[in-house]
C-alpha cells in the first residue's frame, strides 16, 4: 500500500461523486496516479455508482397510500374508542339529550301542524239573508217624525 | 199672607215658566205636527253627493191628514207609514213587508237633545214654490253649518232642507211641486192608491213582526253577547230597540239619536249572505275589511260581518260621524297565524278535555 491510502481510502465516494474539493481532488489525483491498488477501488465504486443511478425511479402505487391514511384514520378511531370509561359515558348521556330534545321538537311540530288544521276559521257558521231595503224602511219608521221630519228615500240606486 | 205668596210666586215663579220658547223651537214644533196633521202632496227632488259625485231622483209624497203618510219611488218602491202601522212594497220583484206602527207622536222628544249638540237660529225670509218661507240654519257647537232650512209660513211644512259637511253641499231634498189639496192633483191620487193599497193580488206578502225590547231585555241580549252600545260617537244616544221577527232570522234593531239625525244598527246572528244584497251595492275600499255600501243613497247604509255577527247601520248621519261609527262597532280582525294557532290549541283541547 503507497503511502497515504489509508487517508484517501474514505474519501472514494466522494471523489467518484465529485465532491471533492479543488485542493482535495488535486492531492488525490496525485496519490492515483502512483497507486494501482486505489485506482482498482475507484473504479469499482464507479461501476457501483453508475449503476444505482441507472435504476429506474418507482413511485408509492396509491392504493398503498390510501390503505396508509385509512389504518391512520383508523388508528385514530381506535384511540378515540380507547379513551376512559368516564368520557364515554358522558357522550352517552349526551345523546341521550339529543334525542329527548330532537323528540319533543317533533312532538311540538305535530302539535302546531294539528293546531293549525283544527284552527282554521269557522265556516260552519250560518248566512242569514240581509233585507237592506225592508231595514231602511224600519229605520224610517222609528225615525221619522223627529225634529227636523224629511221623507227618506228607498231606492238604493238614485 | 197670600199676597206675600203671590208676590212671590210673581216673582219666582213665572218668570222662568213663562219665558216664550225661541221662535226656531216653535217652528220645527210646528212642522213636525204639520207633517202629520195637513193633507198635501207634492213631488220632491233628492240630489245627494257622494265623492262629488250628484245622485239625482225624485218621487211621490202623500199626507192623508190623519196621519198616513206615504213615500213612493215612480219605479219600484213604495212605504206607507201610519199610526197603526204601514208597509213596505216593492213593486218590481213583486213583495210587501208589513211594517210596525209609526211613532209620528215623538216629534218633540229629540229637541232638547238637539241644543245639547247643535246651534239653532231663524235667519231670514225667502219665496219657494211661490210661497213664503222662513229660512233656519243650524250649526254644529263644535263645528260649522250642518242643516239649512225653509218652512212654509202657511202650512207650516219644511219644503226645502239642505244638509252641509264641512262646508261642502252633502244633499238636499226640495219639493218641484206642492199642494196642500190632494183632490186637486191625479198624480197624488194615484200614489195614495199605490202606497196605502199597494198590494197587488200577485205580491208575495213578506212576514215580519216587530216587538220593543226594554232595557232589561237588553241587559239579556248583552249577556249573551250581542253588542247594544248605549252611545255611540258624536253623541249619539240609544233610544229605543225592537227584535224584528223575520224570515231566517231575528235580527235587533237599536235606534240612536243625536237630536237631528237617527242612525239604526241591525244585528243578525251570522254570516251575510252577499248575494243577497239589494242591487247598487258597492265594496266599500277604505274601511280595512269587506263591507258593502250604497253609494249616493238615502238614508246611508253599511253591511259587514265580524265574529259570525252580520251588522247593518242605516241612518242619516254625516258621513265622517258615520264612518266613526261604524269604526266604533265590532268589526273584523286580522286573523294571522298565532291567532289561529290559538283557536286550533283550544279546539283539540275541547275534544280531548273531559270536562270540555
């Protein structure tokens, strides 16, 4: 082994990948160029490196990712389910409010909808005839001979 | 000591008994016996106006003398009116209606009311129909000219009255034609004929009785819900109340006077029928609520219906107190929504309460 290869042996990648510095690729290059057993490494990690940037690119197929956020959601419920027993039972009793309310309402809107119906106005009541011109003719009678006596009319067109 | 008592009675007494009446008092005294006393007959001309608009007719008066007096449209209408009673006959549709006795003795009852409101006074002379006439006018105390007046020197009879509201020309009656000798004109003769004997064999005689019903009566009537105002607006007093036994109905009549003009309000127990309604009947627009007039007639009327109770006030009253009247009267609510709820609530209550 020529002298300084245990100092440039980790920096392989670095100089396959181009990583290197000015002043550390220039120091390196020199060390290559009188050690065989280096440039034997470098090249293998060449290979190596071209061919992991020849692999073609492979993206999440979406099922995997829904299948991902439904065991989240999932997961989330399950942690939800999980929760003391005290807390549970206050949603149950929330409920059980809800419903008595949501169930009154609907009594009351059974109640106004029957109230409405049975309140509508009364046309049960009789109509009578209006004898108009026999009225005039009572009125005329209790009327006339007053303070100041005018013969009335009866025509009701003039 | 009967001279003391005498001075004094002189003194005291007399004065005030003996005061003359004023001279207007002794001449509407005058016509109105005069209208039942003396035979004439004439034709008078009414105009009335209504939204400036003149409503002109004219028709047959008739005084026997004794007590008869009959009216008589040349068309269709005839009323014959007496101390024992009289009647009502339509000759187009072919029906008579009894009437009640006339009550021509209250002439003199209404004219102390009439200072309470009005303002009488004897203003002049004028000729009418060639005849000689004292003119009168009277004013309201709160208000303007209301009545002016002509009276036949002669006969004592009103021949020309005009009726004024807010200084504007509301109708007049005046006679075209007068005479104190019905012998002497066929066209009264004939009248007389139609009005007093005016059931033709085909007319249809129309049943109605009429009772008074006194002030106990009424306390019943108002007990049992029927409304009997002792006043109305523009201090119109009740006078009198008659329950009219007709066809289908009893409907109550109440009489309110102010001391010049009468106003009468019918009540029937239910809903109008609209149909029918004698022909001229208009939908009055500015009342808030359905109801029916007659527009230029005489006296006025008005037909509307609230809570199941038919209403129908005939008078003749200036029209602004006749329109205060009718707002003082029941007339119909809006029915809105709780109103209805209300009513409904109390309906299913009453068929499901037991003690309903």
């Amino acid at each position: 082994m020529a002298d300084g290869c245990d100092v440039f042996e980790p920096l392989g990648s670095a100089w396959v990948d181009g990583e290197l510095g000015h002043d550390e690729r220039a120091t390196m290059a020199a060390h290559l160029q009188g050690c065989p057993r280096c440039r034997s490494r470098i090249n293998g990690l060449r290979v190596t490196s071209t061919m992991l940037h020849s692999l073609p690119q492979r993206r999440v197929p979406t099922e995997v990712g829904a299948a991902h956020s439904g065991t989240t959601r999932s997961s989330r419920r399950q942690s939800s389910q999980d929760r003391p027993l005290v807390t549970a039972g206050a949603s149950g009793v929330g409920r059980a409010v809800t419903r008595s309310l949501a169930g009154m309402a609907a009594a009351f809107a059974l109640l106004g909808v029957a109230a409405f119906a049975a309140g509508a106005p009364d046309t049960e009541t009789r109509t009578v005839a209006v004898p108009v011109d026999v009225y005039v003719a009572d009125h005329i009678v209790h009327s006339i001979g007053g303070p100041v006596s005018t013969p009335a009319l009866l025509t009701t067109q003039p | 000591m009967l001279l003391i008592v005498a001075l004094v009675v002189a003194v005291v007494g007399f004065p005030a008994s003996a005061e003359p009446a004023p001279k207007w008092r002794y001449l509407l005294d005058r016509a109105a016996q005069a209208a039942e006393e003396r035979a004439y007959v004439g034709e008078a001309l009414w105009v009335t106006y209504d939204a400036g608009q003149p409503h002109v007719a004219t028709f047959q008066v008739q005084s026997s003398g004794d007590g008869d007096i009959s009216l008589a449209d040349s068309d269709s209408y005839a009323i014959r009116l007496a101390d024992d009673g009289g009647g009502l006959a339509e000759y187009e549709r072919g029906w008579f209606v009894p009437l009640p006795a006339a009550d021509l003795a209250k002439a003199h009852k209404g004219l102390s009311r009439l200072e309470e409101k009005y303002q009488v006074a004897v203003t002049g002379s004028q000729q009418l129909l060639d005849r000689d006439c004292t003119t009168m006018e009277i004013t309201a105390r709160d208000g303007g000219l209301v009545e002016r007046l002509w009276i036949d020197d002669a006969s004592g009879l009103l021949l020309r009255r005009e009726t004024y509201a807010a200084g504007e020309l509301l109708r007049m009656v005046s006679y075209l034609a007068f005479d104190l000798d019905p012998s002497r004109s066929p066209g009264g003769a004939a009248t007389a004929q139609r009005a007093t004997r005016g059931q033709r064999p085909s007319m249809v005689r129309r049943p109605q009785e009429v009772a008074e019903v006194d002030s106990g009566d009424l306390d019943v009537l108002r007990d049992a819900g029927w409304t009997v105002p002792t006043a109305l607006p523009g201090n119109y007093r009740a006078e009198s109340s008659f329950a009219v036994s007709a066809e289908d109905s009893q409907p109550l009549q109440v009489v309110y006077s102010d001391g010049l003009y009468t106003m009468s309000l019918f009540e029937q127990s239910g809903r109008p029928d609209w149909d029918t309604l004698p022909p001229g009947a208009q939908e009055a627009t500015d009342l808030g609520f359905k109801a029916y007039t007659w527009p230029g007639a005489v006296p006025q009327r008005m037909v509307w219906e609230a809570s199941g109770v038919t209403y129908s006030l005939v008078g003749d009253a200036p029209p602004d107190e006749f329109r205060a009247i009718v707002a003082a009267l029941p007339h119909p609510v809006s029915d809105g929504l709780m109103d209805r709820l209300q009513r409904g609530l109390g309906r299913l209550w009453s068929w499901v309460s037991p003690w309903s």
